[in-house]
C-alpha cells in the first residue's frame, strides 16, 4: 500500500509540474466583403500583363463569423496576365472592430475562379492565429479610365487561435 501511495504522490507532483499543453482553438470562418480598388500598370504588351492593385474594403454585416462583421481590410496585389491566364499574389491585413489586426497572404492560380488564403500573424484576440482557407470573385465594376474599381469576394476556411 505504501508503494501505491508514493506512486500516486510521484504522479501527482510530476503531473502539476510539467508545462501546461496549449491547446488550439479551430474555427470556421466566412463572409463576403466587397472593395474599392484602384490599379496601376506596369505593363501592358501582347505577351503579358503586369499590374499592381492597392484596396480597401469592409467585411459585410451579415458576415457568418460574426467577429469580422463590418471589419476592414487594406491590401496590395500583384497581378500578371500571361495568354490570357490571370496569377495574383498580394497580402492583406484585417482590422476588426475592436482595433485588433491579422495578416494574411493569398495567391490566385490560373485557370481558377479565385484563390488560397493563409494566416501568417495577427494582433490581440488574433495573435497566434494560423489556418488557410479559399475565396471566390463574386462581382466586380467594369475597370474605368483612372484605374478605380469595385467589387466583391466570398470566403471560408478555418483558422486556429491559442
């Protein structure tokens, strides 16, 4: 019995010893957000296409992740058009309501209706945040003249906070 009782005691004090395991949190987010854009070419040649695309934009109210509702999103992009097939790369960062912030890169493939998007850092409530997830083109305003634009983006996925 005396065994039993310092066993139990050992596994006691080696159990409140050891460091605390983080456990992640995964959650599934989504929305649509819609943007103002504006555009300036780097080239433009029969064999390719190159610009560069800066936008603003805000998470809708309806958002099915509610702590994106009306959040706000600047990002840069750079986009080639090579035979007629689009690529894209840029990074974005996010600013919800309470003033905290997550970055994020995403990348469009050719030949697909939209693209990829990975966590990379985020601030506050988002700090640790990691995940990925995909979005989709919805709708988007004939280019103009100066460059400007409009247009919206779905997007879901998961994302894992400590």
């Amino acid at each position: 019995m005396k065994g039993l009782i310092s066993f139990i005691t050992a596994t006691a004090i080696g159990s409140a010893a050891a460091p605390a395991i983080a456990v992640a949190t995964e959650m599934e987010y989504g929305g649509t957000f819609c943007s103002h854009s504006i555009s300036t070419m780097v080239q433009a040649g029969p064999d390719a296409i190159a610009l560069n695309i800066e936008a603003w934009g805000v998470q809708t109210p309806d958002s099915t992740f509610k702590p994106w509702a009306n959040a706000t999103n600047h990002c840069l992009v750079n986009v080639t058009i090579v035979q007629g097939k689009t690529s894209a790369h840029g990074e974005c960062l996010w600013t919800d309501a309470d003033g905290d912030t997550f970055l994020g890169e995403h990348t469009d493939v050719p030949g697909k209706p939209g693209g990829v998007w990975t966590f990379l850092a985020g601030t506050g409530k988002w700090k640790g945040v990691t995940g990925s997830g995909t979005y989709q083109y919805v709708s988007s305003s004939k280019p103009r003249p100066d460059g400007t634009g409009e247009g919206c983006i779905t997007h879901s996925g998961k994302l894992s906070l400590p």
